[in-house]
C-alpha cells in the first residue's frame, strides 16, 4: 500500500496559506475609507484618537447627546460594530441612538477605518477595552451607565469585553451576534474541518455565561448571515437577568426597519433590571 502520510502532509502545507486567507477574508471585511461621518448628517460629535494597551492609535467617534444638560446623567452606549466596513458605516443608528437619549460612542478596530495595525481576534478584544477604559475616564459622563451593545462580530465582542468589565457596566445588547464565528464557518464550509483550521475562533457562547449585567439578546428570524438559531443558542446560555427579541428583516436592515422597537425594547430591560441590580 502506498504510503500517502508525505503526500497529505504536502497538501496540507501548500494549502494552508490559501485557507488561512481564506478564514480572514472570511471574518473580516474592513475598509479604510470613512466616507460618511456624524458632520455629513448634521450631527455634533467629538473625534477622537484612542491609544491601545499594545501602542496603536485608534480612531472613535463621541456623540454626546442634543440636551447637553443630561450628558452626564443619561446612559452612554459603547457601540461595537460589525465586521464590514467602518464607523462612517454606521452612522445613521448612531444618530439612532442618539435621538433615543443616549450619549453614543463608537470606534474603528486595528485594521478598520484610520486605525492602525493589522486585524487579528486578541487584538480586537484589546480595542474593545482601550474603547471601555477611555469612556471611563471621561468626567463629563455617568461612568456608571455604560451600555456594551455590539451588532454581529461586535457582538463577539462585546461579550468579550461585558465578561472583562461585568461590575462596571449597565447592561448588554448583542444584535445578530453568533455563539463563534467557527459555529458560522461549519454551516458556511460543511466539508472543511474549521475547527481544526480557524484561529479566530470569537467564541462568546461560552463568555456570556460570565455576564451578570442585564442582557438583550436580538436576532432576526431572516437572517441570511447568523442564524436564528445562533441568538437562540446566546440566549439559552446566558444567565439571568435576560430578555430576548425576535425580529425580522436581514442581517444589516433588521434594526433601521425595526429601529423604535429596538430602543423601546432597551428602555424596557433597563427599566425592568437595572434599579433591582442597584439594590
């Protein structure tokens, strides 16, 4: 019998850049141009250069809200976006949530946008707490309000940073979010074993069973990019205090077409959970 160890061992090696570009160009999907900012909507903001704890500078957007009266009592939402494009890319939900009361800030990881470096799962993370750390330093807001709220890969996330920074937040909202990208990758790649393959794994089912602060749990039942069943699967291994909505409509038009629910939805969560959490 031939031996075909040498063989699959050489398949394997000429294989492997092409799948390891294949899993990045797969996860992330980022672009460096910011071609739409809150200024082109009208929208006063701040423009902010954040530094990360492994020295790269990254570019955020702070919207305070229009009452600059209540800036420093209403709560603040850290906005942790998907994995395409940029911060021009979601420019209109953040005047969204803006118009609903909230201070909103927003950035663009390493790798997106004018930030530097390179794209890479660890290094996410630490944008995400470069992103957390800076809002708590701000003297001009009510460091005890900030809601983590990530859409898709963002949602990964901000389960990631929620689980980090439980104590310290009010709440969590994840929309379209997968349990980990490799749970995609298995239903996107069914012939390939991505398990032994991926290296970006974002593996927030397990992370969200660390997060005590109140959750919602959005997802659409059209969603042609993360499945129904992946919120469900979030929902059913989060611990309490927890709401889940179901919502339709696509991956990236369920929250503009259901915009007022969504934030009657969080109104009611906070409302409902975060004066029993104080006690």
């Amino acid at each position: 019998m031939v031996n075909l160890l040498p063989a699959l061992v050489l398949a394997s090696l000429v294989s492997w850049p092409f799948l390891h570009r294949l899993e990045y160009s797969s996860v992330y999907l980022p672009s460096k141009t910011v071609s739409v900012t809150p200024e082109n909507a009208g929208i006063p903001y701040e423009n902010i250069s954040l530094a990360t704890e492994d020295n790269l500078r990254l570019q955020a957007w702070f919207i305070p809200v229009k009452d600059a009266g209540m800036q420093s009592s209403v709560p603040t939402i850290l906005y942790c976006h998907g994995q395409r494009g940029n911060i021009g890319s979601v420019t209109g939900l953040l005047d969204i949530f803006n118009r609903s009361n909230y201070n909103v800030f927003t950035f663009d990881y390493r790798g997106y946008g004018n930030s530097e470096g390179k794209c890479n799962e660890q290094g996410l993370y630490r944008d995400a707490m470069a992103a957390f750390r800076y809002l708590r330093s701000r003297p001009d807001i009510d460091v005890d309000k900030i809601i983590i709220y990530g859409h898709s890969l963002g949602g990964t996330i901000a389960i990631d940073l929620a689980a980090k920074v439980d104590k310290e937040i009010l709440a969590l909202v994840t929309e379209g979010t997968p349990g980990s990208t490799v749970a995609v990758a298995k239903k996107r790649y069914p012939l390939l074993p991505v398990k032994l393959l991926m290296t970006q794994e974002f593996d927030a089912l397990s992370k969200i069973r660390a997060v005590t602060a109140p959750k919602l749990i959005i997802h659409s039942t059209e969603d042609e990019v993360i499945p129904f069943r992946q919120g469900e699967l979030l929902y059913e291994e989060a611990s309490e205090p927890k709401e889940f909505m179901a919502t339709t409509g696509g991956h990236d038009e369920a929250f503009p077409g259901h915009a007022e629910e969504y934030m009657e939805k969080l109104k009611s969560l906070l409302t409902k959970y975060v004066a029993r959490r104080a006690q």
